[in-house]
C-alpha cells in the first residue's frame, strides 16, 4: 500500500520525516507486554522494532531444577489461556521418553480436555480482536461459557486458569459424573452461542472491513518465519501437527483442518472460528467414546507406572510398596534414562514443541519449549509494513501473542 | 461416587434481601442536614469510585478479564470504567509477574499516578516472586513501589480479586485527609527513592 | 516415495562423506553431527536437495555441556520436511573460548530470534546475524545465564533464605 499524500514535500525537508511512536510495553492495545518502537509516517507504519523480554522468567534454566512431575505448574504459565494444552503436551513428551503407554480411556480424556482449552483460547483471541475493532459485546457475551470451560476443569483438577491438570500416565482422579454434566451442559449450549457470534462478525460490513486485506502474509513467507498453527492455516498450509505426528489418540478421531487463504486478519478470525466447530465435533466424538467404556473400564484413569505416577493415598497409608514409591517419587530418587526427545503438540498457536534431553540423573539436563508465538511474532514488522496504525493493533491482537509463551 | 450438589436450585428473588443500604459514616443529623467529617465524605466518595489501572502482564490478568466480564462483576463496586492512562486512575493493580526488564516502566507508571494512589499486587508473583526464584524475575513489586493490598493466589480466584478490591476500599474509605502530606507518607515515597 | 531415515544418511554421507558423523535414530528422528563451519553447507544441501526438501526450521537452541572440552556449547537445529513429514535434528559444537557460528537467518527467517535467544542465553556468537543483541535478558547483561555454571536464582535477593531451600 503506498502512502498516499496530498501535500508534496520536498525530500530532505524538515516537515517530511517520519515519527517515532512508541507503542507499549503498557498500552490497552497491547494484550501482553510487548513493546514495538514504530517509525510512522502520518498513519501508515514505515518500519517497527519489537522489544520482548518483558516477562521473561526463565523457564528453561527452571526446569533444570525440578522433577518431570514439578515442572508441569511451570509449562501452565506458558500460553495460560489454554494452560491443559501444555500440560498434556508436556506429560505425552515424558510418556514417550519414558516409553508409557497410555490407556485408550485417558487418551480420550486427554483429548476432551485439550479441546476445551483450544476452544477456550481460540475465544480468547477472537473476541479480542473483536474488541480492538471496537465491539466489545462479543467479549463479554463469550466470556459466560470460558467460565463454563473454567468450571469442567475445576471439576476435574481444582483450579480455574493455570490448571496443572493431568499427572504422567493419566489423570490424578476419574471424571465425576458432576465434570461430565457440565460438559454435556457445555455441548449442547455452546453451540447456539458460537453461532451467535460468529453472526455478530463474520459478515459485519465494518469489522470485514477492518481485517480484510491487513496483516496478510503469503505461505512461503510464513513457512520461512517458522509459523504454525491457525496463523499458518490462515496463510493457506495445511499443517496439523495432530494430523502429521497424532499424539493421544487423535488420530481415531475424524476432523478436517480449515485452511485460509490470504493469511490476512479475516482469515485468521474464520479459520479460529472454524476451528472452534471442529473442536466442538471432536469433543463430542471422545466423549461418545468415553460413554462407550463400561464396568471396570470406566474406572480407568492412568496408566500403571508406578515410578511416575502417585500411588493411591490408601495404599500408601496400608501399603508397603506404595509407600517406598510415594517416597521415591516426592523425594526424587528416580532417575531418568538418558537420551533426548523432541515431541511436537498442536498449542492453540502452533506446534508447541518440548525438547527433552536427559543424562541420566532426576532433572532434565536441558528443557527447551519450542514456543510457537515467539516464532512467528518476528513476522510483525512485515505484516504491519505499510499498513495503518489501528490496523497494526488489530494484526498484533489476531497473531494471537500470548505473552507467557513469547518469554518463557 | 460422593453425592454432588448442583447450583440449580432456584431462589426466589426477594427484594428486601436484594437491596441493602450502605452503612453512613458516624455524623450529626438533623432536619434537612448531615454533618460529619470531611474526610468521611471524600472517602466514601473515593471508594466506590475507584477506576483501575489494569497493569496485566501475564496469567493474573487473565483471571483479572474474567473479573471484569459479567460473570463476577468488578463494575458493581465502582470501578466500571478501567483506565490505562496513569494520569486518569486511581489504583494500580499489578497482575502478573514482573520481571526486572519490566520494572523501570512499572515505577514510570506509578511516578505518573496522580496523588491519591493505591497499588494493589495481584497474585504471587507481584507481591513476592511467586514460584518464579530466577534470575530475571523481581522478587515482589514491593522491591520499586509501595503496596496497599497483597492478594495471594497463583492465580487468585475472581472473589479473591474482589476480596483485595474490598479491602482497598476500606483503606480508602478510611483514609484521612492529610496522609498524604504527613511526614510518614513521605518517608515511606523517600524510601523507595520517589518524590 | 517415503523418506527414510536410511534415505537421508545415505544422502548426506554421499554429500559430506566422514565430515556429517554420529548417526543415530533414538525415538524415530534421525539426528547427526557436524563440525561447525559446514554448518550453512549442510542446511543449504538439506533445503535445495529436491529429494530431501527440509525446506522448514521448527527450532534452534543450544545446550550446555560443560565437560565436553572443546566442545561446550552444542547448537542443535531441528528440521522438518512438511510434505513427507520426515523431522531430522542436526546438531554443531562450538569451543566456548571461540563460540563463533554462522547464522542460519539468510537462509530461514525464522533463525533470526532463535539465535539471538541461543546468544542471550549461551553466549554463541552468530557470524553475519543483521541484529545479534540480547532478546529476552535485560540488555546490561553481562553474563549467559543458562549456562551451567551460573546459578538460577538471583543472589542479591534479600528476603528468600537459601538455607530453607536446602542451597545455604
């Protein structure tokens, strides 16, 4: 897009130079703390320079210190608006290091909650960038059913946002019958209200407007930026990693990847919207076959691996050999094998990639998150190049930055 | 399987439990007239006016959006409208970790405030570090500026945001009018190298 | 025609002979060595090969080995041919002394921020990097802290008492 003035200034003239806006780290616009020094001139941005870091704490040189089981809380704070994702991803990496295998019943599980935070993320993000366009209903009216998201994971592990959910092997208790009332409540209502959204954007005259046409990146750009995930899918790339590299189970599950075009803002809205109904049908495919298991394989909710995995508080008060576990488990006396593992997962930016390496002693001796916002948001200056300035507040909010996952 | 109890029971709506009068601060009263002290008035003015500056950087702040959705309401106590100009609010909440890049900017943000100031720090990483014991991160915002309010919680529950709100309140309600003038406001500003 | 993990070694050994080695297939990605001034070489011959086509940089970190003398710091690149779907780890030490790399960023974009957090935190100096300065650490910075030797906690805190930690 070319600058378009009506006044003609001579080259070199005082009045013919660009401004510098600073922009962050403490903005409204900025969901997060990023920082982007832009050069403008008038509206239209010339060139920007990103400042990350702001929250940088140290997740890597962490987890050297702790445990397999003590640094799931950590992979939590990574993208917090779908903490499960990274939970799951983190306890599949040190199941396929530890070489466990995980019953088909944990499996769907696993998919079921994992859904969920992908459906809770992607909400997130659209109904942000429905803010930052100035709609601000949309936001509130979905952010009801996050909360109904928020009660199914209190169910099942006890806490809202930074859910810790999930144990190496399986889940630390079954699925009550309250967790799947809710998620049966969560089913049937969610439905109407996505479509009720989805109706208050997708064909609004302003907002197609505002999004088209700003912020695209073409495939072969966004596949040398390393993008994953919905930015990718919206450029026009089919990549799932739950369909490349299908972990937990995913691939009995029947679900089509939607793919953009353009990779402009709009697409990145219908292609998270569209993949908020594919979770939808996933859900409801794993739930069905959770409902299928009867009798005592109902009751099954991890694998048997006792190095990894807390045996029950009965058996360690009665137990013998439940005590000797508990005890070596708490006071990590398990030692890992040594090798080294990289282990991809669909986040609900891209592939959130663990890579593991051991030697053998408790502790990992390297953990490295491959972070999938950190990646693709080195893209910004070019989506932005030449656009306007409100339409670079709507690019950062579609990207989907989650600041915890940028810094790690 | 322990017996579970749902929240579907539904209440009848009584309109005397709905509505409850707020507690007037000790005065004189008479025909036509109310007098008591100044400070009492601004303070019950001020407190149920609050209008926040949601400084959120990490996963606090994300439970600080559920707090302003409709669900848990944080507009019901006065503070409807979040602003994020520092020059127009009067309590700074810090939600999230701050780490040590971050807190030069989160102190320019507090010089910036305008007298009267609160500062409330949301979860465990503002108030002391949380599980974060690393090299980048700053052990509490308590280390660049000075706190009001602590709410512990990693993060903390929506009512425990608002438990903290409330408790600002009262601090604010209480407050008397020459503290920030007094020699212990300022000791305390000095101390952490403010004006 | 599937792209076997034979299929590559073969391929890069026919290219490089002796100078690619330690070939191993643990958890079903293949990962090799090189020294590291083929490093560009290598990735080049992996992207342009029509019948390798690792055309996609999924990540790029290092690790800290400090008793691996002469070759402390390991840059690992992990690549991913997203037809085939075939992942391949590839992996260069450098001397800590002398931790110079060249940068992969003319090549894949996506290097750029990879390297300047490998730099941020090991301290491996990319050759030709258009903006290798620190990323995520404050910029007055003077050490890497990831490496080994330095500690994870800050230790001019006052109010955390190491000896509760068990680390007085």
């Amino acid at each position: 897009m070319e600058a378009n003035h009506n006044i003609n200034l001579p080259e070199g003239s005082i009045e013919k130079q660009t401004t510098t806006l600073n922009f962050g780290p403490t903005h409204p616009a900025t969901h997060g703390v990023f920082q982007n020094i832009m050069e403008v001139d008038g509206e239209r941005v010339v060139s920007t320079e990103q400042t990350v870091g702001y929250i940088h704490r140290a997740f890597e040189k962490l987890a050297e210190r702790r445990p397999l089981y003590q640094i799931t809380p950590i992979t939590d704070r990574l993208n917090y608006c779908s903490s499960p994702i990274n939970n799951m991803g983190w306890h599949i990496t040190c199941e396929k290091f530890l070489q466990i295998e995980t019953p088909k019943r944990v499996d769907y599980l696993r998919i079921i909650i994992m859904e969920l935070a992908r459906i809770s993320d992607h909400l997130i993000c659209n109904s942000i960038v429905g803010v930052d366009t100035g709609a601000y209903t949309g936001f509130l009216y979905v952010m009801q059913y996050r909360e109904l998201i928020y009660e199914i994971y209190e169910e099942v592990c006890g806490s809202r946002l930074t859910t810790n959910i999930g144990r190496i092997g399986g889940f630390e208790r079954n699925f009550t019958n309250t967790a799947f009332t809710k998620l049966e409540r969560f089913l049937k209502e969610y439905p109407k209200v996505l479509t009720e959204f989805e109706s208050l954007f997708t064909r609004n005259r302003i907002f197609m407007e505002r999004t088209q046409g700003t912020g695209g990146i073409s495939a072969e750009r966004a596949m040398n930026y390393g993008f994953t995930g919905p930015n990718l899918r919206a450029a026009g790339v089919d990549y799932d990693v739950r369909v490349a590299s299908p972990y937990s189970s995913y691939q009995d599950m029947d679900f089509t990847v939607p793919v953009g075009s353009t990779g402009d803002n709009y697409d990145r809205f219908l292609v998270r919207n569209a993949e908020m109904w594919q979770s939808l049908s996933i859900i409801q495919q794993a739930y069905n076959k959770v409902q299928s298991f009867k009798g005592t394989e109902a009751e099954v909710y991890h694998a048997e691996v006792p190095e990894y995995y807390l045996p029950k508080k009965e058996d360690v008060y009665t137990k013998m050999e439940a005590l000797i576990w508990h005890f070596k488990i708490i006071m990590g006396e398990i030692d890992l094998p040594k090798g080294q593992i990289y282990s991809p997962v669909e986040g609900g930016n891209g592939e959130l990639g663990f890579y593991l390496i051991s030697d053998g002693g408790r502790t990992p001796f390297r953990l490295h998150f491959r972070r999938p916002c950190f990646i693709y948001y080195q893209a910004y200056p070019e989506l932005i190049k030449g656009g306007m300035l409100s339409d670079a507040v709507v690019t950062m909010s579609s990207l989907n930055l989650i600041a915890g996952e940028l810094d790690a | 399987m322990r017996p579970v109890r749902f929240n579907v029971h539904p209440k009848e709506a009584s309109i005397a439990e709905a509505i409850s009068m707020g507690v007037a601060p000790d005065g004189v009263s008479g025909d036509g007239f109310f007098a008591t002290q100044l400070s009492s008035v601004v303070g019950l003015a001020r407190k149920n006016s609050l209008w926040p500056l949601p400084f959120a950087t990490s996963c606090c702040g994300i439970e600080f959006m559920a707090t302003m959705a409709s669900h848990y309401d944080l507009s019901r106590f006065g503070s409807e409208r979040v602003g994020f100009s520092p020059r127009q609010c009067d309590l700074l909440m810090v939600m999230g970790t701050i780490a040590k890049k971050m807190a030069p900017v989160l102190r320019q943000v507090y010089i910036q405030m305008a007298e009267p100031r609160w500062v409330i720090a949301v979860g465990a990483c503002a108030s002391s570090g949380g599980i974060f014991d690393t090299y980048s991160v700053l052990q509490g915002i308590d280390q660049v500026i000075p706190v009001d309010v602590y709410v512990p919680g990693c993060p903390p529950r929506p009512e425990a945001i608002i438990d903290g709100f409330m408790k600002v309140q009262d601090l604010v309600g209480q407050e008397s009018i020459r503290r920030r003038n007094s020699e212990q406001y300022k000791a305390l500003l000095n101390s952490y190298g403010i004006q | 025609m599937a792209l076997s993990n034979e299929f590559i070694q073969e391929q890069l050994v026919n290219k490089f002979g002796d100078q690619v080695f330690q070939f191993s297939s643990a958890n079903g990605m293949l990962s090799f060595e090189s020294s590291k001034d083929l490093n560009l070489k290598v990735l080049q011959f992996l992207y342009d090969e029509p019948s390798l086509g690792f055309t996609f940089l999924t990540d790029l970190c290092a690790v800290n080995y400090p008793d691996n003398v002469g070759g402390e710091l390991v840059v690992v690149y992990h690549l991913h041919n997203l037809k085939e779907n075939v992942r391949v780890r590839y992996s260069i030490a450098t001397a800590v002394a002398t931790p110079d790399v060249f940068t992969a960023s003319k090549l894949f974009e996506a290097a750029n921020w990879m390297e300047r957090e490998t730099y941020d935190f090991f301290g491996v100096n990319f050759v030709g990097h258009p903006n290798l300065k620190r990323i995520l650490n404050v910029d007055e910075m003077d050490y890497f802290p990831l490496r080994k030797e330095f500690p994870l906690e800050d230790q001019t805190r006052i109010d955390k008492d190491d000896e509760m930690f068990g680390r007085g």
